[in-house]
C-alpha cells in the first residue's frame, strides 16, 4: 500500500503563497544590493527544508516497507524499526492530524524519548524517522487493520491517550449537563 499524506501539503501551501508573492515583490536581482539575494536565498532554503521533507511516499507491506524521495528509496524491516506509535504527527491552525510514526531510534541524541510532534514532522532526517498521516477516517481504519494484520505492534502515544480520554469525559460531561437543561426546560413547562 502507497501512502502519500496529503494534509501537509496544505499548511506547505501556506508557507510558499507568501514566498512567491515575496520573490516577485522585490525589486530586481542585482549584484549591487545584496540584501536581496540574501533574502531569495533565505526564503528558498526556508521553502527546501520545510516543504521537500513532505514529499516522501511510503510503502507498507507485510515484511516491512520503504520510503522514498525524489528516486531514493530506502527499505526497512519491521523488526528494525524501534518506534511504531499512533498519535498527533503535526498540528496546523489548530487541527491535529492524526497518523503513524517511525523510527529506527526510540531516544533523541540528548537520551530524551523520541516524541512525534517536535522529532518528527520537522525532521530533515527522512529515512529514519517517517511518518503516515490518515487522510481520513477510511484509510485510518484500513491501514491500522492491515498493520494488525501483519502482527505489527503498534503503541498508542501517552501524550495523545490523554488527550483523547480527556476530550471523551468533557464530551460526556457537556452531555449531561445538556439532559439535565432539557429535563429542567420540561419540568418548566409542566409547571405553567
């Protein structure tokens, strides 16, 4: 199965609205005003380093997968992989995406664990840590069966369970404070 998630592209589309329309809005390159081919330069590596990460595809199978980009492919057991956790990937304008992270290292550099907001959807470092983001609720559904299905142990994030169990007790709560409301309306009405 090849997965492209197509959420990022959105929030990459408005980092690079703003740089196109900052390129032409400069006055003409010329060797005589530096501070405008510093600027071009800035706003290209800004755009190569924030946007051409996302343009990975991966390929899951039953023996592991591999990912690609740009004609450079890198295969991966899933035995190799350390980390295989389901949880918040990005949070754009406040909507959170929720996807599949992996890597091949359970700990950063600095001996912290490997967390998939901050390590993963900045990471230059593409063929180690990856990550699938559910489009949507049909495609999260398929490929946590197909994951299941090929004995693939996938954990929950802490961070994210917390968060979900959270929003499941306040959902709950506004729930019955919405009933006692319509029960105390009826009661109301009764009376009169």
């Amino acid at each position: 199965m090849k997965i492209l998630s197509k959420k990022p592209f959105i929030a990459d589309g408005i980092v690079l609205i703003p740089l196109i329309i900052a390129t032409f809005a400069y006055p003409p390159i010329s060797l005589k005003n530096p501070w405008i081919i510093f600027c071009l330069i800035f706003l290209f590596g800004l755009m190569f380093f924030s946007i051409l990460p996302h343009l990975r595809m991966v390929e899951l199978n039953q023996e592991g997968g591999s990912v690609s980009w740009f004609g450079v492919k890198r295969n991966f057991k899933w035995k190799e992989l350390e980390v295989i956790t389901y949880g918040d990937i990005g949070v754009v304008r406040g909507e959170r995406w929720e996807g599949i992270f992996f890597s091949n290292k359970a700990l950063t550099p600095k001996g912290k664990r490997m967390t998939t907001i901050e390590r993963i959807y900045f990471s230059l470092n593409i063929f180690e840590q990856f990550f699938v983001i559910f489009n949507d609720e049909k495609e999260k559904e398929q490929i946590m069966n197909l994951l299941k299905e090929w004995d693939v142990n996938v954990t929950t994030d802490r961070d994210f369970a917390q968060r979900k169990e959270h929003e499941r007790i306040l959902e709950e709560k506004t729930k019955m404070r919405e009933e006692r409301k319509r029960l105390y309306e009826e009661s109301k009405k009764r009376k009169r």
